[in-house]
C-alpha cells in the first residue's frame, strides 16, 4: 500500500517551514518549547498525548498536523489499533469531515508504525 499522508506532506512542507523559521526563530523557538512542555511525560503519558493530538488533527482537519501527530504517536509506542480508536472519537465529535481526515490520519500512522516495526499490512494490529 503506498502511503500519501505521512511523509509526503511533511517533505514539501519542510522547507517551507525552514525559510519561515529563519524569519521569525524567536517564535518558532517558543512553539518548539510549548511543544515540549505539552508532550512532556505528566500524569499522562507522551503516547496518550500524541494520540490525542492525532484525533484533534483530524477535528482541524490538517494534514500537516496529521502527519506530525502520526509520526509522534507510533514514536511513542501507539499501536494501530491505539491509534484507530483515537481516530474513531473523532467521527463521534466531528461527524463527516473527520471521516474524510480520519483515513488520512490512519493511513499516516500506519506508515510511521510499518517503517518502525518492518510491517507492511494496514489493518489495526497491536
């Protein structure tokens, strides 16, 4: 399966951001640290935060976030099963678009999880 929703947003968006982060490295220094406070193991662990992450980048419908998130839940150790209940609140929450952006957001999880685990099916696994 050939995957559309990981890496290739996240590569053509990559110098694009570059040349952004050049012009305005103060901001971007302190998402990057907003970032990291949020991620950040708490009373809740960096994988149930990237998850949830993953599902509110289906409800704002970007993909961008969606391929970051994705990337982000299966580094920190989300299954596909994991992930696809995630996404499945989103339908209960956000209704039709979240089934048009919650493939996308599987599909890229399922890229990140089968480069890390040398799997190649799709299908929700632990």
């Amino acid at each position: 399966m050939a995957h559309e929703h990981g890496k290739a947003v996240q590569e053509p968006l990559a110098p694009l951001a570059r040349n952004l982060r050049q012009a305005i490295p103060d901001v971007y220094a302190g998402f990057k640290e907003l970032h990291a406070g949020a991620m950040a193991e708490g009373a809740l662990p960096t994988k149930t935060k990237e998850l949830i992450a993953l599902a509110l980048s289906v409800g704002a419908q970007c993909d961008g976030c969606i391929a970051s998130h994705a990337r982000g839940a299966s580094r920190a150790g989300a299954t596909k099963e994991e992930a696809a209940e995630a996404i499945g609140v989103t339908f209960l929450m956000q209704g039709g678009p979240a089934t048009v952006y919650g493939p996308r957001a599987y599909d890229a999880f399922c890229e990140y999880y089968d480069a890390q685990h040398g799997a190649s099916e799709s299908g929700p696994e632990s």
